[in-house]
C-alpha cells in the first residue's frame, strides 16, 4: 500500500480489488483451524514457501513500478533485474517475469541453505 501510495497508484489495489482481503482472511483462518498441520511444517518447506512469496512480491512490485513510470534502477530487487534486463531486451515479459521468479526463487533458497546473513554490528 505504501509503495503504491508512494508512485500515485491511488487508491491503493489492496483496497479496491477486495480479493486481496478474501484472500488474507481465508489463509488467515484455514491457518487457525488447521494449525497443528501448519505448526508441523518443516523449516525447509517454510523457506521455500517464503522464497516463492519473495518472488512474487519482488515481480508484482517491479511490473507495477515499470506500469507507472518509474525509473528500472529505481524498480529493481534481486529477481527483478532479471525482469528489466529480459524486457529490455525486447523478450516477452511473460518469460521475463518467470525468469525473474526463478532467479529470486533459487537466490533465496540457497542464501537460506547456506546460513547467507547480513553483516551484524557488534553489542559494546
């Protein structure tokens, strides 16, 4: 909402379109009822359905950033650069964006494999 906010998609899609609620509070309550189940999942299935997300979410926020004009260095996480660079080049941006999701997909999973972290600022 904030970045859509931000480049004047206003208002924002998750308020207009109200498939974006239905969907939240159907995972939300599929979520409660079968927690157990959810609860079990294994951290490596955790980390793939988190890559996936992160995928999805770096591509849907590119393709709305080149939508409104905003500038590709501006647009770019990860997989995204992926995107611009196929789209550039003139390839569908169909097969750019699953290119893209892949890259952001296997980046994602094999930092999670490797233990990859940001530098952290030592405690005094």
């Amino acid at each position: 909402m904030v970045r859509d906010a931000l480049i004047g998609a206003v208002p924002p899609e998750t308020i207009r379109d109200w498939c974006y609620a239905a969907t939240a509070f159907a995972v939300a309550l599929v979520t409660f009822f079968f927690y157990p189940y959810v609860e079990a999942f294994s951290g490596s299935v955790m980390m793939l359905l988190h890559a996936a997300g992160l995928a999805l979410f770096a591509l849907a926020g590119t393709e709305k950033a080149i939508d409104h004009k905003i500038h590709p260095f501006m647009a770019v996480l990860v997989g995204a650069v992926i995107l611009i660079v196929i789209r550039r080049l003139g390839i569908s941006a169909t097969l750019a964006a699953i290119a893209g999701g892949v890259c952001c997909f296997v980046l994602r999973v094999v930092a999670g494999y490797s233990h990859w972290n940001l530098p952290r600022i030592a405690n005094p």
